[in-house]
C-alpha cells in the first residue's frame, strides 16, 4: 500500500503567506522555462505541518520522447542529499552509537592511514577535513568494501580544521562509511529506515532509487553530459545521489524546522536540532564558494547575518538552515515562521546565473511569509 504524504494540504492564505510574492515566483519560474534555463521544476511550500503549495513545470524529459514533469516526478538531488546522509549520522548519535567529537579512526580504524587519524566526526560534517578533492572509483557503486577501503585511503591536501573548504564528495563518503561501520549496514538502508520511512516520505524521497521507481526519474542535463543511468540512479551516493519531489523534501525540513518533530513523529531531539543546525564554522570564507562565509553547521549551513550567503535568501532570517544541489536546487528551512521549502530544476546552470536566481527565489518566499 502506497505510504501516506505526511502533511495535510492547505492553501498559502490560510497559512499566512501572501500571495503577490508567489504569484511573482510562478512568474519568475515560468519565465526560465520559456527561456530555455531549464526543462522542468518543481516547488512545494510548507508552514506548521501543512503543505501550503505543491506545483510542477514543464518536462521531466526532452531528450528522444518528450516526457512532461507531474507531481510524481523525482528530480535529482545533487548535493542536497549531504542532510539526508547526515541525519543517519545524527540518529547515531542520539542512539548513543557515536559521538560528533569522536574520531574517524575510532570507528574505521583504517582511516588513520596518510595521517589522518586525528580527524574529527565534527571537522568532517563542518568541510573542514582537510582532503576536499578525493573521491572513489564507480566501482565501488556495488561494492561497498571497496567503497570503505578507498575512503580510508583518501590523502590530506592540507592541515585538517585548518581552514574552511567544501568536501564535495568526499565528506559525506566518510560519513557513509562510518554509518555502515556502527551499523553492519547499507548506509542508504539506514537513511531510509531511521530517516526517511519514518517521517513517512518513502514515496517522495529515495537514496538510491530502485528499479520499480526509475520511471519517475527526471533527467538531468547541463552544458557537459551528465549520467542518468539506472546504475547511478540505483548507487544512491551519500554526497549527491539522492532523487525526491519537492513536496517530500519540504516535509522533511519541515521536521527539522521544528525541532525534530513532523506531526506526532519525534526524529530528533530539539537540542541536536539546535547543534547541527547552529553555526559551526564563525565567518570563515569557504574557499570553494568564492570566499563566502558558508556558516557550516553538521549538515546543513545557515543564513546568518553576513551580506553574502547562498541560496537561502538575502533577506532571510538569520537562523534560516538548509543545502543546495550544484546548480539546480535548494531546500531550507526558517525555524522563525515554520515555513520549510523546496526549489528543484533538472538542469545544471553555471554561476553567476545560478546564484542570482536562487537569491530571487528564496527572497519571493520569506516576502511571502506574513
């Protein structure tokens, strides 16, 4: 039997949004399509445990037959994946399983190789590691030792909690491979079963999507080629590999927007929201974001109050948390208002362009909140 979608449907209005704001968001949203910035979107809105707007654009596939983008769609997630694979860790910590300060080595002991043995949970969760360029081999999408000894085997490229710089792929790998060591299991089976199937958002949401569910899949594409292959769909990797509609990554930072807690559903407890969601790294300037002080939390980054941030809103509150999707996406959520959402696009559009249009989209929706 199909899960039931968690939040209850309501309207913007009856959920204290204005609706000029929104109305220019359709618009702006709209206008990319017609331009061609990319082939489908999807956005969904939420406050208070209700779904406030859920709305679907254009083609899910444009390639060979064209394929319209519904509600059933599931875009790629790209990095906003990261909180998903980072949530399984928190759930082990709340278990009793680790500890944020404990060390790699203290779970993979063979992590201590090139030096790395003093390296922190924490400095990995916060990009702060020290090896941001490594990565495994496709090899190890179906072979997860495999996976485990080429993370334990990643080189330092400088001191570790020495300076500030996103792990693309290679923190949220170590986190995996940490996950699987406390648990004996698949670490996409610990997201979903401690994470994602309890919220109730197992037909919204997959780390490594399985074959009955591809259908759904929208392809990705953008200026180089990009795999939309069943075997990478499948593989579900921890720092990018995710799919799900946007209604059901609103619901999930809904959750995390209050405090752990999604209906009568307690993920987490508030003081670990609190932490992982709380600024970690200062003002440092990321020195993969053009110098932009990212505020890291354990998972997800936060507004702030610097001038710069990306893509959660200039004029958002400062405590609004959340990640993006390399050139295409991003999900936060303001613990302020209770108003959680998602902005997903199929396309992979470079910078300037991509930052300045989430800048656009993320402020239409705080204008909206009343």
């Amino acid at each position: 039997m199909p899960e039931t979608y968690p939040l209850a449907e309501s309207n913007p209005a009856a959920l204290g949004f204005t609706q000029k704001p929104l109305d220019h968001l359709d618009t702006l949203i709209r206008g990319h399509i017609a331009e061609g910035r990319y082939a489908g979107a999807q956005i969904a809105l939420a406050r208070h445990g209700k779904l406030a707007l859920f709305q679907t654009y254009g083609n899910a596939r444009t390639e060979g037959s064209m394929v319209a983008a519904s509600n059933d769609t599931l875009f790629l997630l790209f990095s906003q994946t990261k909180v998903l694979t980072s949530a399984a860790v928190w759930t082990l910590v709340e278990e009793g399983k680790l500890s944020f300060m404990d060390r790699v080595a203290d779970h993979l002991p063979d992590f201590a190789a090139n030096g790395k043995g003093d390296i922190t949970i924490e400095q990995v969760m916060t990009h702060q590691g020290g090896f941001p360029s490594a990565d495994v081999t496709q090899a190890t999408w179906t072979d997860h030792a495999l996976m485990r000894q080429q993370v334990c085997n990643f080189s330092l490229e400088w001191t570790p909690g020495s300076r500030l710089q996103y792990h693309g792929r290679s923190a949220h790998l170590v986190q995996a491979m940490v996950i699987e060591a406390c648990t004996g299991q698949d670490y996409r089976d610990v997201i979903r079963t401690r994470v994602i199937e309890p919220l109730g958002l197992g037909n919204d949401v997959y780390v490594g999507v399985p074959e009955s569910q591809q259908q759904r899949c929208a392809d990705t594409y953008a200026p180089e080629p990009r795999d939309n292959s069943a075997a990478f769909r499948a593989a579900g990797l921890p720092s990018g590999g995710g799919y799900a509609t946007a209604r059901g990554m609103a619901a999930f930072y809904q959750a995390l927007g209050h405090g752990g807690k999604l209906g009568n559903v307690r993920l987490f407890s508030p003081r670990l929201m609190a932490y992982v969601a709380r600024n970690h790294t200062g003002e440092s300037p990321d020195h993969a974001m053009t110098m932009i002080p990212m505020h890291r939390g354990l998972g997800p980054h936060v507004r702030g109050s610097s001038d710069r941030i990306r893509g959660l809103g200039t004029i958002g509150a400062p405590e609004t948390f959340g990640h993006g999707g390399v050139g295409s996406s991003y999900s936060w959520a303001d613990p302020t208002s209770g108003v959680s959402f998602t902005y997903l696009t199929n396309y992979v559009s470079p910078d300037p362009w991509h930052s300045m249009r989430l800048d656009r989209v993320a402020n239409l929706v705080h204008a909206a909140i009343d």
